[in-house]
C-alpha cells in the first residue's frame, strides 16, 4: 500500500495531520511545541522504563 502513495501528495497531509495533533496537545497540556511520539512504543510496552530506553529523553 504504501508503495502507491505518492509523495508530493503524501507529505503535506501527513505534515498537516502532526500539526493538528501537536495544537490538539498543545492546548490541552499547556507545553508551547509538545513531542509527538508516532511510533507507538509505548502502547505496545516495547519500551524499557527500568532503563530509560524507547522514550524521548527531552
């Protein structure tokens, strides 16, 4: 599938949609430009809390 995307069109939905979430965070949080984790390692506990790995560390 993702090989039909094309990339010119891709990019500015994709740019747009981030944007979107980080306002979305933003106003809810209060954080001026909050981090968007999109991979979703935490959601399926791939990360490793005990030592700091699979998270942002800002």
């Amino acid at each position: 599938m993702l090989m039909a995307l094309r990339p010119e069109a891709f990019q500015p939905c994709f740019a747009a949609w981030l944007r979107s979430l980080r306002d979305e965070a933003a106003a809810e949080t209060g954080v001026e430009r909050p981090t968007l984790a999109i991979d979703g390692k935490t959601l399926r506990r791939s990360h490793d809390r005990k030592n700091g790995l699979g998270r942002c560390t800002r």
